[in-house]
C-alpha cells in the first residue's frame, strides 16, 4: 500500500509498504547465456519494503530453506556444485516455523545503512575460489545517489523524484571538471553488516576440481560450530572500520565427504579440538583517507587438541590446500592486466606522489593454555590406540608492534608452565616428563582470559 504525500502542502511524506510471497523460486545469475555464475533455489520466500512517517526504509528477507550452487564450468572447482545447503536434520521443519535465512537492512534518510544476515543450520562448502567467483559478479553494482542539502536545495522535485537543475554560467554536477568539487563533498555515511550463522557445519575438501569427485571418496575437514558472529562496521565519520570475529563451540572433525554431510550427530570423542571459544578483531584508522594505524587482536579459550597422527596430516593437508587456493585467489586479483597500464599515467602519477605516513600496526594474542595429545591409531605398533606425546601450555601471550617515529620495535612472546610428557613412559616414571619450563604463578588471569581452574586436564 502507498500513501502519497508530495501533493499536500505542508503534509507527511510519501509512506508505503510492499509485501511479496512466493512458495518456490530459483534465481539464475549470469554474466550472458553461456557464462553462468550461480543458481539460488528457495522456498517459502517473503519479502517485505516499509518506509514509514520517519522515512527509514526497512527491508525484510526470509527464506524456510536456501540452496547456492556454483554453475561455472570452472574445472577447479566444478566437483563441488553445491556451496550452501540445509542441514538433512532441518528436512522435516522447524516446530517454530523459524526461516533457515533472515535479511534485514535499515537505511536512515542520511545514508547511514545496517544490514543483518542470518543462517541457520547449513552446510557450506568452503571452496574459497568458487565463493569468490561468485561475490565477483555481485561487486559491479551502482551505489545509491545521495544528495546533500545544497543539492536539494538545486534540485526540483517533481512527484516523488528529485531532479537536479543546472544554474547558469556553472557547470553541471555530471560534468568531469566538477567531479572533483562534488568528490569533497561526497557524505559519509554509517555502515554496519553484521553475519550470523547458527549451528553450522562448514567443509573443507583437499580437492574441489571436476575430476576429484569429491561427493565420492574425497578427503574432507569439518568444522562444526554453535555460533558464529562476524559485525564490519564503517564509520567515515570518525575514519575508523572495524571488524570483529567471534565462534562459539567450534569442533574439528575429519574423514570422507560423505560423513561431513551425512553424519547428523557428531560425537566429541570424535572431534580433534575440544568445543573453543575465541574472539578476534582488526581496526584501521584513516587520517584524511589515508590509513595510519591498524590494530589486530586474537583471544582465545584454552586449546585442547587430542589428534591421531593420520588426522592431523588430513587436516594439514586440507589446510595448505586452502591456504593455497586463497594465495591464489589473492594474486590473481593484485596482479595488473599488462593492457591496462599506462606509461604516461605512471610518470605523473610518480612525479606528484606524496609522501605517505607510516603506518603503526600492531598484533596482540592471548590463548588461555595449549594442550596437544598425539595418538597412533594405525593398528601396527600396538593393538589398540596408544597416547604418544603430550605437550602442555598454561598460557600464551604474544604482542608484536611495529617501529614508527615515536615508539621503537616491540616483539614479545610469552609461554608459561611449558611441559612436554612421553605418554609411552609409566605414569610414575622419573623419565615421563621430558622437558619442563619455569612453574610461573599468574597473576593477571583476567587479562589472560585463564580461569583459575586447570582446563588442561579436560581430555582426561
């Protein structure tokens, strides 16, 4: 429904409200007709528009249920179609009638805009090229027109549009020789996202490509998750973005890819990291759009590892794999196109560069204790499994800054109560424990984020 109100002098602006309902629909995105990007498939779609008597417009997406699949007919990634899709526990519906996806985005009058996403129960495929891929067609989209006040008071409004009129002897807002006047007085506008994904299982394969097929026999690391948080906010006002990263209950698994779909209850005797809880952050500051300071930190609960030897290999294996698609992903992007370089715009680009500030960076980690149990499973040394090594931590402090004019280079590592234990030795054995650091008593625990209980004795 719409109300109109342009036509009344001194009356409430223009409000409206716009619903749709579609039980079923499948987007296709594609750059033309033999260059496919992604399908998404969804049921029970309900979007919503309102914008009411204070002109924030506020937008609702839901969907019961979701599925994303890549179409390219990239080999490198093609044996993995499906990138999101419902839990197989979700098949039968939630009793709460609760939507598997939740969009909702508010844009006030000045341009500031929050955006929320929520998931629940899926399973994501983590290949990295592939997602990518995808984002790429969506980062080609025109920002909104927002006019400022004197814009406004140049501009005639003609039913719910604005137009922008040209004043004589000036030239017009489009034009390139004022494109650097409007450029400074570009607004700035508040943005936050914020993504949440709830129960979800996220897979990690060693082989994505067309001829792996992985649905089959591939080898796959699973982290299944209670929680997980990531908020962006950007405020050009005070020239500062900030991005935060929280995970809850986050468990390790490993085996084929059919297990990391099929498996609805994954036992913790099974998982490779007991159930953690770490947080972690970046925040850059700009100084006349320039950045001058960037701030990382991680914090994290203690963590407790009880491997096999052959899991830990899958995992390291399926871990450089990833680590390698992203390098690649990452320098295929920064790499300039040898058409596109300029020789002339280079000189005067050199000949006019600036002298940047230094930029202060520094990197803070807290880790509340670190325990590693490797185990031998392999059946030929002894005839059920068997504790090898035990390494043991209390805690963990690492601070790395970087020298600027005003403050010196700062690299500090701290590990306290450092113990390393040879399980194959007798419990009361003198020989059991093979190396030991200084017993140093821990004041600042809170600061560590160490309770003062010993979490290390959880595995036992």
């Amino acid at each position: 429904m719409v109300h109109f109100g342009y036509d009344k002098k001194d009356g409430p602006p223009t409000t409206y409200h716009f619903t749709v309902d579609i039980s079923s629909v499948i987007f296709h995105f594609c750059i033309d007709e033999s260059d496919l990007v992604a399908d998404v498939e969804g049921s029970e779609m309900k979007w919503s528009l309102l914008k009411k008597k204070d002109r924030v417009s506020r937008q609702v997406l839901t969907f019961d249920s979701i599925r994303l699949s890549q179409t390219s007919s990239n080999k490198e990634w093609a044996g993995v179609p499906e990138l999101l899709f419902p839990l197989k526990e979700n098949s039968g519906g939630d009793s709460n009638n609760s939507p598997q996806l939740t969009y909702k985005s508010t844009s006030k009058l000045c341009g500031d805009n929050v955006k929320v996403l929520i998931v629940k129960d899926a399973c994501i495929f983590l290949v990295y090229p592939a997602w990518m891929f995808v984002k790429a067609f969506f980062q080609n989209l025109p920002n909104p027109d927002i006019m400022d006040i004197e814009e406004v008071q140049n501009s005639v409004q003609i039913a719910d549009r604005w137009y922008r009129i040209q004043k004589e002897g000036l030239p017009s807002i489009d034009s390139p020789s004022n494109a650097k006047i409007i450029a400074s007085k570009k607004i700035l506008t508040d943005f936050q996202l914020r993504i949440v994904l709830e129960s979800p299982r996220i897979v990690l394969v060693d082989n994505p490509s067309q001829d792996s097929c992985i649905l089959e026999k591939g080898q796959a690391v699973t982290l299944g998750l209670g929680h997980l948080d990531f908020l962006l906010h950007n405020d050009p006002r005070k020239e500062i973005i900030q991005k935060t990263f929280f995970l809850h209950d986050l468990e390790v698994f490993t085996g084929t890819t059919i297990d990391a779909i099929s498996s609805l209850n994954q036992q913790q005797q099974h998982s490779l990291l007991y159930p953690l809880c770490l947080g972690a952050g970046l925040t850059s500051c700009y100084q006349s759009g320039d950045l001058v300071e960037t701030s990382k930190w991680i914090s994290s609960d203690v963590v407790s590892v009880r491997s096999a030897y052959t899991d830990m290999t899958l995992a390291i294996d399926v871990f450089l794999r990833v680590v390698l698609d992203y390098r690649d992903v990452q320098n295929a992007e920064s790499s300039p196109s040898v058409d596109s370089v300029n020789v002339a715009t280079i000189t005067t680009e050199s000949q006019n560069l600036k002298l940047l500030p230094v930029i202060k960076k520094s990197t803070s980690v807290a880790c509340g204790g670190f325990d590693l149990l490797v185990i031998d499973d392999s059946g030929r040394h002894f005839a059920g499994t068997q504790d090898l090594v035990q390494v043991s931590l209390s805690g963990i402090l690492y601070r790395n800054v970087t020298a600027t004019e005003s403050s010196p280079l700062e690299i500090r590592l701290q590990l306290f109560n450092l113990e390393l234990a040879d399980c194959l030795q007798p419990q009361e054995s003198p020989f059991r424990i093979v190396a030991v650091g200084n017993h140093i008593k821990i004041n600042d625990q809170k600061d560590m984020g160490i309770a003062p209980d010993d979490k290390r004795q959880r595995w036992r």
